[in-house]
C-alpha cells in the first residue's frame, strides 16, 4: 500500500460494512418472521424478500465480493473493450474482518490513513423499495437493522465508535410519527450525528409521495431541533420500474448488469430528489438543514441548477419566491466520484459544500482513499483540507 503525505487528517464520508445474515432480522419482531430469507438457488446463497428471490445484490452474504477499487480503470477510463462486469472486477477475495468488525476496521483505517470515517450500510439500499407496499413492515426491518448495527458497530451504546467510526442508522419516512420516534432513538439515546433517508418517493398506505412534502414537516423540524446531517446515498430508488417499461423486462434494479438504457438515467433519482426539496418547498421552510448527497456523484448537478434557474425565471411564486439554486447551495453537500472535475465543482458550490468519499470497500471506489488527493493537488491547500475532512467534521461537530 502506497503511503501518502498527508498535510491534513482525512474524514471520509463514505466508507461501508457488509452485513451479516441476521442484520436484518435479529430485532424483528416475530411477527414479521420469514418475511426476509435466505435461500440456496443451485448452489448459490440468495436473499429473498417477501417470498421474492432478488438478484439486486448477487452475493447477499458477502462471504466472497469483488475487491476494493477494482473498478477504478472502469470508471477513468471507461470500457472501449467492452469487457463483461466479471472481467472488470477481476478476481473476488473472501471478506475479512474489517468488513464486518469495527475494531478490526479500524486497523485497516490507519493503513489507509483514514482518521475519521462515516460507515454505511450496504444491504439496507434493497429493503425500502422492495417492501413498498407493506409500510410497516419497512420500519420494522429497518428499526432492525438500525439495532444490528448499534450492536455490532456502536461502543458503549452509541453509533459512535472510538470517535473514528461513525455508523449511519437509516431512517424510513412512511409513517411520520414512528419516523419521529427513530429519529429521537438514533441520535438523542445513541448519539448518531448523521442518519440516512433514501433519496425516493416514500411509500406509504396511500401510495408514493415526495419525503419534501408539509406531510413530512414534524420529522424535518425535529432533525432541525437535533442539528444532525442527513445524508441521501444512492440506493434503489424504484426508479428501474420506468425503464423496464421502456425494456420489457423485469422490474428489478440489477446495478452489476450492463443496461446502456438504465445507465442513461441513472442520476435521475438524485436529480428529482434534490429537485423535490426546493419544489416541494422543504428547504424553505426548514433551510437550516444540512443534506449531503453520497455516491451519488455531481455529474446531475449543473444540468438541474441550470433547469431550476429557468423554471425559477418563469415561476418564481412556486418556490415562495426565493432563488431555489440559493437555497441548494445553503442546505446541500455533495461528495464527487474522484474521477470528476473536482476543481469545477468546488467553483459551483464552493469549497465548503464539497465531501471527500471513497466508496471502501466497494469496488465502485478506490482501493486506497487516500490517492483521492492526487485529484485535488492544484487547488488551495486550505480548501484541500476543507473538502478532505474539515467539512464533514464541522457538519457532524466533531
């Protein structure tokens, strides 16, 4: 491993465990017995959820998985190959401990000279979608996870592991009240300082709706009333319903599948998530809250602020006449793919609005995070250490 010279401590803002079989079942109650499983499909362990066998996350045990950063060619330099998904993640490794144990993470946090890390999960992006029609089971199985990960993350009752290791707890929106509840237990009984909302429609008992809409107003105030960050990670956002009707195919998110259709829309549901807030009018009405958009890239950015300005210019009384882009660049916090135009970003949202991520251990990021400065080697070395860290600490108050 490549030692950097590091002029300033790194906070990463997206690192990830891999769960265990009973993360999502260990706290939930009996009554919702059986409604996640894991079967043997000739030969091979699935998750099946609500009787469905899904295919979303191959390997739902992580016992195997492809190895940190071996998409890192991919995603620099693209595929003119044509190479399968097999061929670009080359060899898979078995798991190791650090994937799954925080005191082993953080050993391999001092070989990556990674001082502070937020950690997500990463089953939990396949429980809300897949479970939309049925509101209270979604909270009960995420109130689950959310004790999973207390107990195999946390230190002495907090989300807070040795002040280095911050786990997420998720928070699902469908109903408002046990919202409120999660909410009030994650971060006022168990010091979490950021939580995880799904950048989608939330489902509910009737149907999909925006999370930004006065429904969901009690929650955001209290978020507000606690200062804690909420963070947007890509996930399946349901969003593959639309293009399997363009498709005619299944309606299942399959991310490891080449579908050059999919791979045209998918910063969609970032987009109208983040277009939701101020159309809505949440980020007027609540515009000290902080949201950062994880591996989600920025890519969408400009091409919605550019949208929102002309629509803002033909429609200023639907955003309550305040300038939708001002208010983005107030409440959001965007952390970039390495391999973009860093630079251009922190010039579009400023230095202070820009996260450091590198999507360990997943094969989407980087092997080692801390060759993310490489990418921002020109800038000021203040605004390196604000992106690098200093933001994410200052959001979390650490």
């Amino acid at each position: 491993m490549t030692k950097v010279e590091l002029p300033y401590q790194l906070f990463d803002a997206d690192n990830h465990l891999y769960e265990t079989k009973e993360a999502l079942t260990r706290h939930l109650p009996k009554e919702y017995e059986g409604a996640i499983q894991y079967v043997e499909i000739n030969g091979r362990t699935k998750i099946a959820v609500l009787g469905q066998i899904s295919e979303y996350i191959p390997n739902p045990t992580f016992e195997v998985v492809a190895r940190p950063g071996a998409m890192e060619e991919y995603f620099k330099h693209g595929n003119p190959e044509g190479k399968s998904r097999r061929e670009i993640f080359g060899k898979s490794m078995k798991a190791i401990d650090a994937f799954r144990n925080p005191e082993a993470r953080l050993k391999v946090m001092d070989e990556l000279q990674l001082q502070r890390a937020l950690m997500f999960p990463t089953l939990a992006s396949l429980v809300e979608e897949r479970m939309r029609n049925h509101p209270e089971l979604i909270h009960a199985v995420i109130e689950s996870l959310n004790r999973w990960m207390l107990d195999d993350w946390g230190q002495d009752g907090s989300f807070v592991h040795s002040g280095r290791i911050f786990t997420v707890p998720v928070i699902t929106l469908p109903i408002v009240e046990r919202a409120i509840d999660e909410l009030n237990w994650a971060v006022v009984e168990h010091g979490a300082k950021a939580i995880l909302v799904r950048p989608a429609p939330v489902p509910g008992f009737k149907g999909m709706r925006s999370f930004a809409l006065p429904e969901f107003d009690p929650f955001w105030k209290r978020v507000v009333e606690l200062d804690v960050l909420v963070t947007m990670h890509s996930s399946d956002s349901g969003y593959s319903r639309y293009d399997a009707e363009w498709d005619g195919n299944s309606l299942e998110m399959l991310p490891f599948q080449t579908n050059t259709f999919a791979m045209t829309n998918q910063w969609r549901p970032v987009t109208d998530a983040v277009a939701s807030w101020v159309c809505h009018g949440a980020l007027n009405r609540f515009p000290d809250l902080k949201i950062a958009v994880i591996e989600n890239g920025s890519a969408w950015l400009e091409p919605l602020l550019q949208q929102l300005s002309d629509v803002y210019k033909k429609a200023p009384e639907g955003f309550g006449f305040r300038d939708p882009i001002e208010a983005i660049k107030q409440s959001l916090y965007v952390s970039p793919f390495w391999e973009e135009d860093l630079e251009r970003l922190s010039q579009v949202m400023g230095a202070d609005h820009v996260l450091f991520g590198s999507d360990w251990p997943h094969p989407e990021g980087l092997a080692e995070p801390a060759r993310y400065i490489h990418e921002i080697k020109d800038m000021p070395l203040e605004n390196q250490a604000k992106i690098m860290g200093g933001n994410l600490a200052r959001l979390l108050k650490v």
